[in-house]
C-alpha cells in the first residue's frame, strides 16, 4: 500500500478551508494531519464544525508534525506571509488566497493595497487553472489557485479567444452566492440585508478584474483584450453564474443559427474533450446543476440579433472556485490522478 501524503490547512476555519478539509476527507492518497485556525486554536475541530467530527482532529494555532504539502486558504498577505517558511523548506504547497495569482507585485499593490510579502516568487508561481496550465502547475512549487469569479469566466472564454472567434472585448455579468464573501461578519452578509434583493458591486474595479484580464490576454491573439466585469450578490449560499458576451468576428462561424450554434458547441466540445472538470451543456445551466460538486458548466451559444457570443457558466464557488480546484491542483503536482477525490456529484435540490 502505498503511503498516503500527510497533509496540512493553514486556516481551517473559514469557508474555503473548511471546504478543503471535507473534500480531503475522501481522498484516497491523502492524510490530512493538521489544521490551523487563530480565533479557534486548542478546540477539536468537530466541536467547531460538526460536519468535520470525524476527522478527529484538533485546530491548532501553528501545523504541528509533519506534513509533506500545504494548502494556504489564508486572507491576502497572512497567506504569503505564513506559506514562506514552508516554501523555504522546500515544501509544495497550493494558496487559495489572492497572493500569487497577480504576476507583477505593482498591480498586486494597487489592487490588494498592502506591499507583497515575497514579491521574488511571483515568477515563479503558477497560475492554478488546471484546465489552461496544466504543464507549469506539474512543475511548480507553488500553485496561485484562481479566484472564483475568475475561473468561470476564463474557462467560459478560452475556447472563444484561443479559436479566434471573437472580438477581445469582453462583458462578464456575474452573480455569486453570499459564501464568497467568506464566514467573516459583515453588515453586507446579514440575512436580512442580502435576502430578496440582488445588487451589483465593485463598480470602481473589482480585484478579479486584474486577474481575468491578466489570464484572458495571455489567449487572446495579439494579447489585446478589454474587460468589463461587473460581479452581483445573490441571496443563496453557494454557486456563481456568469454570462460572458463579446461580438462575434463575422465569417469565422457558419451562417444560420443552427449551424452557428452547432458549430461552436463543437469548438467548445473539442476544447475541453480532456478535461474531467469541464462540461460543454446544451441547455443554459444553473448554479444548483455544480453544488457540491467540482463541475464548471458551460453553455455557449450565439445572438444573431446582435452578432455576439453568449456563453453561460455554472460553479461552486467553495469547490471548483475554491477548495476543489486547489486539491485538482494538488493532484497534477504530485502525479495522482487529476479526478483523485474529487469525484463526488453535485446535491440537488
Ligand atoms: N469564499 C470563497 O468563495 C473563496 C473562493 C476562492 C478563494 N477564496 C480565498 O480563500 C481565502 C479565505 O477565504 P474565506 O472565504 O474562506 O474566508 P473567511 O471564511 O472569511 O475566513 C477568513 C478566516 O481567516 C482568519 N483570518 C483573518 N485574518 C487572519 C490573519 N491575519 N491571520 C490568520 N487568520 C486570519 C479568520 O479567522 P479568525 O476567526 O481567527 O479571525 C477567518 O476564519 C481568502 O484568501 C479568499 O480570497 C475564497
């Protein structure tokens, strides 16, 4: 039997590390052998979340023992900040926070307002989109795991850019369930400030925005690329929905909306025909169709009225956005099957 990778969570105790923790449970290469969590530290964490009882295990304020990988789901900054000694001691590890996921430490600190930690590891991080980098993240010892809007919209996009189909300008609409804020208070979060009503934020610039622009240029031709994006909170718990739209260049699909449609699905279809994660639907899909699940969904399809590329995404922002998409990662560093664990299906209803 071969032995299993002892394995640590820095910050279990928020959303995404919390996730982690129950989707390492059924892994079957990986022992998870120790939880951090601050306000939390000393108490078992089945008493915190009694989901996780039957990981028997204790938060503790530092990773006690030994552990072979480390996944950060730390704030910004904490998490570079804490992952450092780790990195030195030549371990591997996946950050969910934001700290890697930006290439140039300038643009980190207009967007994320605080001085990168370890500005000499930018270069050498790779950006954790399984399905578009598998061959850096293979052979990286730091995996920057995308944000969650960012993984809908590029994976929605890729095939459109990278085939040439579209005009680099670019709108995302995206909706998010209240957990993407994380379990941190806030008067925003409050049940009675977000049920029955949905808002747009982040106007001024959202911090993903950087992001989705930095991975999309690096597909379009040329890497010219404009992006508005404009993310919404919606008043569920879990799931993003994002409508990406962008004008179609004339000629490049078949005339006709059927052969157009059938002909983009194709492209969409051939684009992802490897990849466990990814399924090409042909019906506009639901946040609820990945709940639970490491599915990103996605619909393509094309208004002729107007001559633009509709494509619809579905994913759940703690797994495929967050804690799934990191053990994916996990999986291609350290040779286990990209599926290993993560093949649970989504809750319905
Ligand atoms: N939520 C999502 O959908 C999502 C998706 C993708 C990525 N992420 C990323 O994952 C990371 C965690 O997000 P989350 O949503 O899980 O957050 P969260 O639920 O709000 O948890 C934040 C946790 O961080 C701890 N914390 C705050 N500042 C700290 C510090 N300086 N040092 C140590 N612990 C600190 C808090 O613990 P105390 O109780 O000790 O204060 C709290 O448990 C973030 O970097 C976020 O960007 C989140």
């Amino acid at each position: 039997v071969a032995k299993k990778v002892r394995v640590g969570i820095l910050n279990v105790t928020g959303y995404a590390g919390l996730e982690l923790a129950r989707l390492l449970y059924q892994h079957p290469h990986v022992e998870l052998a120790a939880v951090t969590g601050r306000s939390e530290a000393g108490k078992p964490l089945g008493e915190v979340f009694p989901t996780l009882d039957d990981l028997g295990l204790t938060i503790t304020a530092e990773v006690q023992g030994k552990v072979d990988f480390i996944f950060s789901a730390l704030p910004h900054k904490a998490s570079a900040e804490a992952l450092l000694p780790f990195l030195r001691q030549g371990l591997r590890a996946v950050d969910i926070s934001a700290d890697f996921r930006l290439r140039d430490a300038a643009e980190y600190k207009q967007w994320y307002q605080v001085v990168h930690p370890a500005p000499e590891l930018l270069k050498e991080a790779a950006y954790g989109l399984t399905e578009l980098n598998k061959d850096a993240i293979c052979g990286a010892q730091v995996i920057a795991n995308p944000g969650c809007y960012p993984t809908s919209a590029i994976l929605a996009l890729a095939p459109a850019l990278k085939e040439g189909l579209v005009e680099p300008d670019i709108i995302v609409d995206s909706k998010s369930g209240v957990s993407g804020a994380g379990r941190g208070l806030s008067l925003g979060a409050h049940f009675s400030e977000v049920n029955e009503t949905v808002s747009a934020y982040g106007l001024e610039g959202h911090r993903h925005l950087p992001e989705i622009t930095q991975e999309l240029r690096r597909l379009a031709p040329g890497g010219k690329l404009r992006v508005t994006f404009v993310p919404h909170l919606i008043p569920m718990t879990r799931g993003i929905l994002s409508t990406c739209y962008a004008p179609l260049v004339e000629s490049r699909l078949g005339s006709g909306l059927a052969s157009a449609q059938s002909e983009l699905a194709a492209v969409y279809r051939d684009f992802y025909r490897d990849q466990p994660f990814v399924r090409v639907v042909s019906a506009p899909p639901q946040t609820k169709h990945t709940n639970g699940s490491n599915y990103c969904v996605i619909y393509p399809t094309v208004d002729p009225r107007s001559g633009r590329l509709v494509v619809i995404s579905c994913l759940d922002n703690l797994v495929k956005g967050a804690a799934g998409q990191a053990i994916q990662n996990m999986n291609v560093m350290l040779g286990f099957e990209e599926t290993a664990g993560l093949l649970g299906l989504g809750l319905w209803p």
